[in-house]
C-alpha cells in the first residue's frame, strides 16, 4: 500500500530548541507539551524499539516540527499522526490518543491498530 505518515511534533526544531525539550522532558515531565517526544525520545536519540518499529512500515515516514509544518497539512492539535494516501490527508492519531499511550509499546501497538484499520 503506497502512502506516508507524517508526525508532528509539538516542539521547534533545531539544536537549541531539542535541548531544551531534553531538559523541560526531565525536569518538569508532567507540563512537557509534547507526547510524540516524550514516547519517542530519551535525552538525545530516538527510542530503538520505535525506530525499529518504523523501519518495518511499508509506508515514507515524515518528521515535522511545529515550524516546519507544511501549508497542505490539515488543522489539527499537536501533535499527530497524519496519514496521506491517494485521497490526501487524514489524521491516524490524534493527540488525545497519543496522551492515552504511557510508554512506546502503547504506541506502537495503537499505530499498528490504525494502520490495520484503513
């Protein structure tokens, strides 16, 4: 099946930005704004089991931060999950069902439950 997934953090991009993702995640978990990162990544890198995850998807895998959103996205509470298949755009997960996710296996259990479903 051809298509993309397209994940949108709820963070800036960059050097400077990410560190300061990295120290706000430890310190102050509980008000850090943005479950993609906080499932996904530790300190620095991205969480092995989760990269290994998307490298058995069939699908391109996209990355985008809040200024780095492209003008066709749809409107959506960040972050998310988009799917873009051949009818364009739609939402695979919503950031309420990334908050319900506790740790990375929630995650990717929930995304290959999405995915069977369409």
């Amino acid at each position: 099946m051809a298509g993309e997934i397209i994940f949108v953090y709820n963070a800036k991009s960059g050097i400077w930005n990410g560190l300061l993702d990295s120290l706000h995640k430890v310190s102050s978990p509980e008000t850090y704004s943005c479950e993609l990162c906080q499932l996904t990544y530790g300190l620095t890198y991205m969480n092995r089991k989760w990269k290994a995850f998307l490298l058995t998807l069939p699908y391109k895998i996209t990355f985008l931060h809040l200024d780095e959103l492209w003008s066709d996205l749809p409107k959506a509470e960040f972050p998310v999950a988009f799917f873009k298949g051949t009818e364009g755009y739609d939402i695979l997960i919503s950031k309420e069902e990334m908050r319900s996710c506790k740790e990375i296996q929630d995650l990717i259990v929930l995304m290959k439950y999405k995915l069977d479903e369409s």
